[in-house]
C-alpha cells in the first residue's frame, strides 16, 4: 500500500514540474508570430469577466481580440488576472499588455507604454436612492458614500473634482475592492450608505432590474478614456505602434462602437468626454 | 526595483504599525480567551456546550477567513440590531466600526486554531501530577491555576507566537471592509506612486522585522519560564 501512495506521489511531482516548464517554451505561435502574455480584469462584469468555464468576455477583451486580429506579427494570450497583480506583473514584464478600464495618469505613463488612442470610454454614474435628491456632486455633503477602490480611476475622479471644488467637503473611505458592486447597489437600497460612485457598464442597472431594488443611476459625473498599459521595454516599441495604429483603424472602422453596443447596450461613444481642465 | 521609493515607503509605512500591532494583539489576546473557554468546555465533558463548541469549531475552521468576513460584514450589523432590541436598547448596528466586526471574525477562527492547541497542551500534563493533586484535595480551579496552567503554558507558546503571526497576516484581510494595517497602507502608497513592487516589499520587510521581533520575544519568554520549572 505505502509503496503505491509513493509511486502516486513521485508521478504527480514528475507532472507538476513539466506543467511548469511548458510557459518559457511556446513563445512563438504556429504562423511565427510572437505570443505574449495579456492581462484583463476576471469579474468585472459588462467590461471584463471570465466565465466559469475559463471562457473571458466583455468590451475590453472584445478589444482585444480585434487588436489581436489586425496585428500580424503578434498573436495574444489572454488572461484574467486581479487587480495588483495585473499592475505588479506588468511592471516587472511578466505581462507585456494590459487592459481593466484604466484612466490615463501622470504616474502610468511615466511607468509603461501607453498607446495615444483609447481602448474604450468610462461613464461614472452615481446609485442613489430615488427619494434621496442627489443629482451631482455637490449633493453629497454629509453623505455617506460607499468606499472606493484604493488605485481605481473612480476616487482619482472624485479627489480631482474636490480639489477643484475645495468648498465641498466629501468624506471618502477606500477599501480594497473585494465587496461585488451587486453587493454594493443593496447596501444603496437598505440605506447603509447613500450613493455609490463607479463606472456605469459594469452591470448595475442589471442587478438592480433582476433584484428589484430601489435605486436609480444618475447622469454621468464623469465621462473619460480608458488606456492599454504596455510593458515599458526596447523591443515594444514596435507593439506599442501597431497596437497604437489598430486601436485607430477599429474607432474609424465602427468596430469599438459595435463592440460598446454588443456588451453594453449603447454606444459609449455618444457620449462628449468631460473636459479636462489644465 | 527603486531603493528610495523603497525606503521612503518604508518610513511611511512605519506609521500603520501601531495600529495594526494594536489589532493583532487585540485579536491573539481575545483568541486565547475563547479558545481556553472552548478547550475547556471539551476537556470537562460539559453537556450540550460541549456539542455546540464541537460543531462551531468545525465551522470556523473549515471556512475561509474572508468569506467569514464577508458574512460577519452583513450580517453582524443586522443581528446586533436585533439583539439590542431585545433587551430594549434602540442601538442600529450599522453604525459597528469595521474594525470591530474584523476583530469578531479574526479573532472566533483563530479562536478554533488556538483551542486545539491549548487542548493539546492540557493533554501534555502528566496524569500523575493530576491526581495527585486530587488526592491533596485541590478543587478543579486550584489544581488549573496552580499545576495545569504553569505546564500547559510552556508547551503552548511556540504555538502561539506562530499563531501570533498568523494573526498579523490575517487581518490585512480587513482592508476589503476599509480596516487599514501594513498591507493596505502598502497598497495604498502603491496606489499613489504606482511603485507596487517597491511598496509590496516594504511590507514584506516590514513583516519580516516584526516576526524576527516576535520570535525573539517568545523563545526568551519561554526559556524564562523553562528556568521557573
């Protein structure tokens, strides 16, 4: 018996390690194109989710596969990965490319490459109680928010607009993320907290029809561009310029509008960018 | 890697420490505490306690700390509101700082860990001691204090400090309910700089110092009480 409980475990080492060697070895693609590694966000659902069979959807990697597609000498690996990971991986090169609905800021594009045109559009909505009176910002004075995802784009809008508005004091808590924004909309609708700012598209007004709750979105507060993040290196240069070249070609080809429209209902792209005051 | 970035992170971190420090023993104190009760509740057969402990020890340890969390976050607020309307008091649950609904959490799942190790420390005493004392005519809480506790408690402090750092890791767990301690302040900086690898570090040695401090602290408290014996 011990010596058959050996032999399962020898086997199953031998199987580990040469699971593990296969990831430095399939580098170039059967065509001769170079495979590299990218990244998309796993459950964040509408812009980017993957499927409890492996399969990842939703608007970003639709872009993705597009890019993929028009690049030649490129063929993606596509890969959901979380949040810090996606951004820590990418710094040391473990990923060459990433996308999650990042905003563009001063620190990303000093750190990667960061392509001119945009991979998509963010609405910031807020979720309020429909009794509550909350249109805009302002309203929210002595509210209590919901808190933030610490290094999303979302609280950088919100911080931004403070500092622009100094006389309205907002009182902002960060977390890290791991409450479900579903989660989040309930906490609206039995009154913990009064709003919830995020980006729309993520699914919410679907989780408010399906759960019933009583809670509406606003206007967006804040319409911006979302950027891939390349691994700052020599040879990505190149990615960087067709990835760059491709991203221009699908917004003129229509292609980013259908692919707004097959995940999330609407054209992201009917809607004016706020204006970026200097 | 950038060592100034590293080292700025480093200092800023620093100031989290307490706090956290300030948690995780909040946390190991109120562990061993329940953990004793639960250890003893078995070691004296008590009727239908001793079932129930049985049954929440095997939930506690057999649920992920942060889906425990999760559940303590939205169910914690609503059952205190309950229970304090019960015994007439208008208190609303939803007002319970984050912090203590991490250290409940923590502190019950730690408490499951701690109670096997204290059980088991219990067990290392020499039956002979036990009855011995007995036939002195000790009473239970006497022959606790005076024989079992002094023994048990060697035994059990190597397992400790390791449950001790455990702790400290665990609840950066909490930052998913806005509790801030070393890592969440890493993440935090991180954030603000996108340095992630520096500020990711910065912790880890941050940790490293505390564990080498924790370590050290036990092994000398244990040779002390060694010495005693």
């Amino acid at each position: 018996m011990k010596k058959y409980l050996m032999m399962i475990c020898l086997g199953l080492l031998v199987l580990l390690a040469a699971c593990g060697n296969d990831d430095d070895e399939n580098k170039v693609s059967e065509d001769g194109a170079k495979v590299i590694d990218v990244t998309t966000p796993p459950t964040s659902k509408n812009l980017s989710w993957q499927e409890v069979d492996g399969e990842i959807l939703g608007y970003e990697p639709g872009v993705l596969r597009a890019v993929d597609e028009k690049l030649e000498d490129y063929e993606f690996n596509i890969q959901a990965v979380a949040d810090s990971a996606q951004e820590t991986g990418l710094k040391t090169g473990k990923y060459q490319l990433n996308v999650g609905g990042f905003y563009p800021t001063p620190e990303r594009e000093e750190q990667y490459l960061v392509p001119e045109n945009a991979t998509g559009r963010s609405l910031i909505k807020m979720y309020v109680r429909p009794d509550s009176g909350i249109e805009t910002l302002e309203d929210l004075e002595g509210k209590k928010i919901t808190p933030f995802t610490a290094g999303g784009g979302t609280i950088q809008v919100v911080i931004d607009w403070m500092e622009e508005n100094p006389e309205y004091d907002l009182k902002l808590e960060e977390s890290s993320g791991d409450i479900p924004y579903a989660q989040r909309i309930k906490e609206i609708d039995s009154g913990k907290y009064d709003a919830f700012i995020g980006p729309a598209n993520l699914g919410q007004m679907d989780v408010i029809e399906a759960m019933d709750l009583d809670v509406v979105e606003t206007e967006p507060i804040f319409v911006g561009e979302t950027i891939m993040l390349i691994y700052d290196s020599e040879e990505n240069q190149k990615l960087l310029e067709e990835v760059d070249q491709a991203l221009a070609e699908l917004r003129e080809e229509g292609t980013l509008s259908e692919i707004s429209e097959e995940y999330y209902g609407e054209d992201i792209y009917d809607y004016q960018l706020t204006e970026e005051e200097e | 890697m950038n060592f100034l970035i590293l080292f700025e992170d480093f200092v800023q971190l620093l100031a989290v420490v307490p706090q956290t420090l300030l948690l995780a023993i909040t946390i190991f104190i109120l562990s061993i505490l329940i953990g004793t009760v639960m250890a003893l509740i078995q070691e004296y057969n008590v009727p239908v306690l001793k079932l129930i402990v049985v049954i929440v020890k095997l939930l506690l340890r057999g649920t992920p700390l942060i889906v425990l969390i999760f559940l303590m976050y939205y169910s914690l607020p609503d059952t205190v509101t309950f229970l304090s309307g019960l015994v007439g008091l208008d208190y609303n649950g939803t007002n319970i700082p984050p912090a203590i609904i991490l250290i409940v959490a923590v502190s019950f799942t730690v408490a499951s860990f701690q109670a096997e190790t204290i059980r088991g420390s219990f067990l290392s005493i020499n039956k002979g001691q036990i009855e011995a004392a007995q036939s002195l005519g000790y009473t239970p809480y006497q022959m606790f204090k005076k024989i079992i506790a002094p023994q048990a408690l060697v035994e059990a402090i190597p397992e400790f400090s390791s449950s001790f750092l455990i702790v400290m890791k665990a609840i950066s767990l909490g930052f998913m309910i806005t509790v801030v301690d070393i890592f969440a302040e890493a993440r935090l900086i991180a954030t603000d700089n996108s340095y992630y690898v520096e500020a990711f570090f910065a912790a880890a040695l941050m940790y490293w110092a505390i564990s080498a401090i924790t370590v050290t602290l036990s092994s000398k408290y244990e040779e002390y009480l060694h010495s005693r014996m």
